[in-house]
C-alpha cells in the first residue's frame, strides 16, 4: 500500500510539473523589469488586478487562430491628414510583425457613420464612443478569415459617460478593438505618435487574443491611466507575455524579433528595437 502510495505521488508530481511548457523564451527572464510601487493616479493605483500567469493562460479557452480565421484587419475610422495615414500604414505594418499575422486594412468608415448620440464633447474636444465601436459597428464587418478587428482612429475615445477618455478598448468576446492617436501627437512629432500607436493597438489586439494586463514585470500589457505613464511602458513584452503570445501563436520567435527590430530602426525607434535586440541575444 505504501508503494503504491509513493508511486501514485510520484506521477502525480511528474504530471504537474508537465502543466506548463517549457520555452525558450524563459532565458529572458533575466531581463524583466521589476515593476516599482505605483503611484497615486497610476493604473495599479487605481485598478486591483489579479494579474495573469504563463500556466493560467495556457489553462483557459483563449482566443487563437485556426485554418479559417488567422487575419488580422484594421478598420481606420473618419478623416486622416497625410502624416496621419502614413503612421496608420506604419502601424498595419507593425501590427502584422508583432503577432506574425496577416494584417489587412479595410475601407475606411467616414466620420458621419458614428451617430450622433455615439459622439460627445468633452472640454470642447469630440471623442467616439469606444464601447458602441467595439461591440456593435465592428462585429458586423468582421470579415470571414477575420481573428480580430482593430479600429484605429483620430477622434478622441470615451468608453462610458463616467470616463473621461480612453486611449484603447478591446472586447475579448467579439475579438474586436479600438485606438486613437488622438492624444498621441506631441510638437507634431510623428515618430513619437507612431510609437504611442503601435503600442496601444498591440496592446489592445494582445487583449483580443486573450492576454490580460501584466503585473509580472515592465511590459507592453501594463494597464496605464494616462500618457505619462504611457510613455514608461517599453514597445516590448516581459518574458512571461512573450511566453503567452508564443505559445498561442506558434510562431518563430526569432524571426519576429529580427522583423520588429528591423522595422523600429527604420523608424528612428532605436531605444526598443536595443531592448529587442537583447531579448533576441538572449534566446542564444
């Protein structure tokens, strides 16, 4: 009886211990940021999150690709300057990169198809409503190869009337999202508003494909309440979300790294495409 009992244990320690897959990408663990204590007005100030592990995604009816659905499209929504198409270009093009995906851009939605109880002032400025975007204009233009729909956007967002903005909103439901660049042009920067961009669509396609906020370490999928904070956050993932995107995807992680750095170079991005670089020689 004892015997048993020994080996019943045994298996069962072999058998959780095979819960959660190994990965290459462990070896970057070493570079993880700690996340420091936040501050009053940050997200985690303001937001308890539970936060979510490599082995509790992996346990979890996610969002993921199959033969028929594995495209990722881009709905751009009201009027674009000339500058501003070109970063919503960029940001297709990024897009694709990051999650090793085919990324679609479809026609553009004019200004006028938001109704106008959809649309408020806010200190004199029109924002959209997120919400009314996410869950009911982009469902039904969810093409059929579809995995996501990513609304991008140059008109400020409100998610609910007691929100003042928003910068993104996903649903991971409807596999549907929204950003804006609204706030993210600085000085007429555009690099900087490319950067802001591409992070925050990453950030909400990464909650369409089931990633939560991170509360592992500095990361992409941090929660953020404004721009300051915004700007902290790295165009990068900490280990245990690259893990999550990874193991999901089934993509060659190196080959994405290389795009991605490649692609931030040519867009004077050096300071992620150097974190990046060093994610990548930590795989070796």
């Amino acid at each position: 009886m004892k015997r048993f009992s020994l080996v019943f244990i045994l298996v069962f320690f072999i058998s959780c211990k095979e819960e959660t897959p190994k990965s290459s990408l462990d070896n970057l663990a070493s570079l993880d940021v700690t996340l420091s204590v936040p501050k009053p007005g940050e997200w985690l100030a303001e937001h308890n999150e539970s936060g979510q592990t490599f082995k509790k995604y992996t346990q979890i009816d996610l969002v993921t690709i199959s033969e028929k659905r594995k495209v990722i499209y881009i709905q751009p929504i009201g009027n674009f300057s000339s500058e501003e198409k070109i970063v919503v270009d960029k940001t297709v093009e990024y897009v694709g990169k990051f999650f090793q995906l085919k990324t679609t851009m479809l026609p553009l939605i004019p200004e006028e198809a938001i109704p106008s109880d959809k649309k408020r002032l806010n200190s004199g400025v029109e924002q959209f409503d997120a919400s009314f975007i996410t869950h009911k204009v982009l469902p039904k233009l969810m093409p059929d190869d579809g995995i996501v729909v990513m609304a991008i956007t140059a008109k400020d967002l409100y998610p609910s009337d007691d929100w003042n903005y928003v910068f993104g909103l996903a649903s991971y439901q409807k596999r549907t999202g929204v950003s804006s660049f609204n706030r993210f042009l600085t000085d007429n920067d555009y690099t900087l508003c490319l950067n802001r961009i591409t992070k925050t669509a990453v950030h909400e396609i990464g909650h369409m494909f089931s990633i939560s906020h991170c509360k592992h370490a500095v990361c992409l999928m941090n929660g953020v309440n404004h721009l300051p904070e915004s700007d902290t956050k790295p165009n990068a993932l900490c280990s245990e979300c690259l893990k999550k995107l990874s193991w999901n995807l089934k993509y060659e992680d190196k080959k994405r790294f290389r795009e991605l750095i490649s692609f931030l170079n040519s867009n004077h991005l050096v300071k992620d495409a150097l974190l990046l670089q060093k994610q990548l020689e930590a795989l070796d």
